[in-house]
C-alpha cells in the first residue's frame, strides 16, 4: 500500500490563496488521500488547510511596507523553508509572489536538494529584468504558466520548463460571457461604458482625473451611460473624486456587479492590468491607459522590454488594443479614440474581431480547466514521473 502524497504549498498574498485552493481541489480529484502543508490564507482554509501562520505576516506589496516589515517576512522565510525541510514534501509548490516564495525555495533546495519545487505562476520575465528566467533555473523545476506566450519566453530566455496551465479567469467564462438579452444591451443606445481606474490608491489619484474629462468629451457625441466597478476599500476615495466629474457615473462594488457591467458593456475605458484581460474574454473592445510617476516611469522605459502593458495585446501579439501611457494619456487622446468603439464602425469592428482570437489562443482542452492542468504536473513530481 503506498503512502499518502505530501503535498507543500506555499502562497504569499490573496490571489495566490485563490489559486492554491483552486489547485488542492483539483489535486484530491485524482489523490484524494492527499496531505497538505505550507502557508495559505481564507481560501485554502475553508479548502481545508492548515497554514503555519496568518498570510497576513507576508502578503505585502511595495517597498515601503516591505522595508518596514523586513524582520517579520525575514523571520517567515527561515520559519517556512525549515519547516518544508522538516517535512520532506514530495512536492514543494510556490505560489507567485516571488519576493517571498523564491526566498523560501532556494532555502528549501539548499537544505533538502530532493524535494521538486513547481512554481505556480511565472514571474513576469518576459516584460523586465529578464535575467531573472535564467536564475531560476537553479531551484526551480518546472514553472506553470497563466499566458500562453510564457513558455517561448522562458525557452527564449534559458528559464526552467514551463508549461502553459490556463488562467484561472478561463474557469469564470460562464460569469463574462453576455446572454442574449446582455449582448442586445450592447447595441442599444445610450451605451454603458465602463470605466476601470485601477486598484491602487495611486492608480486611481492619477487616472480619475482624465477619465472623467475624456468621459465628457465623450459625452458631447456619444450617448453614454457610465458605470464604474469601484474596489471597495476604495470606494470613499472614488466617490470624491467622481463627484467632481461633470457627467455622472454609477459606482457598483463587488465582483458579481462587476461582470454584469461587463456582460453588458458597449466599451471600456480602463488602467492597464489584469481587467484588461477580464475585458478581452468577455469580448468588451477598450481603450487603455496609464500613468506612473517621473521616477518610476525612469525606471519601466529602462526595465520593461515588451511591445505593449497590455495582456490581450501580447497574447495576440498585435497591439490591437489601443494603449496611452504617461505624456499620451491625456483626455482628448482617450476620447477620441473611445467615441468609435462605442458609435460603431470599422476601428470598433476591427478590435471585435481581435477579441474573438482570445479563445483560440487560451484554449485548453474541452474537458480541461486550468487547475486540473496543474495538478496533473504537480503530482507527476509527486510521484517523480518524467514530464
């Protein structure tokens, strides 16, 4: 009689608990006497996990806070990769968040070099620092990949193996995809735009700004119904801010609202980030914008090495979403090009039918989702079976 599969996970912030709980169920699917360890947060709990801390003490993002919690995370990283050490898992699974989660995989392989490490979630190497891919090499095994285009990048950039596994957006289809009634909705005037200014603080103090002067530019040709899906910690923020439009805009929080206005949505104005890919897949054509500020932008034209910042685009690889960034973000530029995707013709054509590849290119099989693809990957090194 064989041993119970051990199975380490290890996750450093909010969606990657999402993920994990995703994948420890896909995992009792085919190994249901599997046992779990590592660091986890709600999702994976309620999933039956027992992580060896609050997520809380790790999930922390940007260099601020990190510098001010640097003995804590520090303290955590030693605390996780003895522990897995200890354990001796057949398989140690990280999940993104790299600051953290590479941290404690190169402790885990220096101290237990038998132990397969997968990485679940591959850095973005292929739009900076694309060292990165190489480095990983030594203490990383295989990586599984959310986009389709990742494992030419890491072949490319002489990374670990790496498989495309599906994003996990391609298990919500059913949720962004309009019925009958929604896709008539579309075509029906006033159109419901919708208008995506970030999730960040910071991304939202410097985009609402100019969204609700190119929504009023908009507005003078276009008949428009504006709807704003707002992160609700920053709701209040939002708000203000929207107050001072001159055109009003409705603010939905959650994420069941969110994709009804979406199912729904005629067009979008949004912040590049993964929305854009939320957009895509509901076939929503958009216009997308960002701004960082003078030191940052600095440091992204020196880094950042690809084509476009947004998803759909390098999934296609045609800048078929048109993008402003920084100095070309600007009211009159976002609203010219926004009035045609909603009034209708060749420019909002031509994205539609753009949209309409997205599937092809993030395809699984039929009777596959992305959790599933990852667990199979998973328990082969479990079970140290070749690829």
């Amino acid at each position: 009689m064989t041993r119970p599969r051990s199975v380490w996970l290890v996750a450093g912030e909010d969606s990657g608990d999402q993920l994990g709980a995703k994948l420890m169920r896909a995992l009792r699917e085919s190994a249901p006497d599997v046992a779990f360890g590592g660091v986890g947060g709600e999702a994976m709990a309620e999933a039956g996990f027992a992580s060896l801390f609050p997520l809380d003490d790790v999930a922390v993002m940007g260099y601020l806070p990190v510098l001010a919690r640097a003995r804590t995370l520090l303290r955590r990283i030693r605390e996780t990769a003895e522990a897995a050490r200890h354990a001796r898992p057949d398989v140690l699974v990280i999940i993104d968040s790299p600051g953290f989660t590479h941290a404690v995989a190169k402790r885990v392989r220096k101290a237990a070099p038998g132990i397969p490490i997968i990485d679940y979630v591959s850095p973005s190497v292929w739009a900076w620092r694309p060292w990165r891919a190489k480095g990983m090499r030594p203490f990383i095994d295989h990586v599984l990949a959310l986009l389709p285009f990742e494992p030419d990048a890491h072949r490319r950039l002489g990374g670990p193996p790496c498989t495309y596994v599906g994003h996990p957006l391609i298990e919500r289809l059913a949720e962004l995809r309009p019925s009958g009634a929604e896709t008539q909705r579309r075509e029906t005037a006033p159109y419901s735009l919708v208008i995506l200014p970030g999730s960040r603080r910071s991304e939202i103090e410097r985009l609402m700004p100019v969204f609700g002067q190119a929504l009023e530019h908009v507005s003078r040709t276009v008949p428009v119904e504006a709807v704003l899906p707002a992160v609700t910690r920053h709701r209040a923020l939002i708000e203000r801010l929207a107050a001072a439009w001159p055109v009003p805009v409705r603010i939905v929080t959650g994420e069941g609202p969110r994709y009804a206005v979406f199912r729904g949505a005629r067009a979008a104005l949004a912040a590049s980030g993964t929305v854009t890919l939320e957009l895509a897949l509901a076939g929503v054509p958009m216009v997308v914008a960002y701004k960082v500020s003078r030191a940052e932008e600095v440091i992204a034209r020196r880094l950042i090495q690809v084509p476009s910042i947004v998803l759909p685009n390098l999934i296609l690889a045609e800048n078929a979403m048109p993008e402003f960034v920084q100095a070309e973000c600007t009211p009159e530029r976002l609203a010219e090009t926004l009035a045609p995707l909603l009034a209708g013709g060749p420019a909002r054509a031509a994205q539609c039918a753009a949209l309409a590849q997205i599937d092809a290119r993030m395809r699984l099989t039929d009777a596959d989702t992305p959790s599933r693809a990852a667990a199979r990957i998973v328990l082969q090194a479990a079970e140290r079976l070749p690829d």
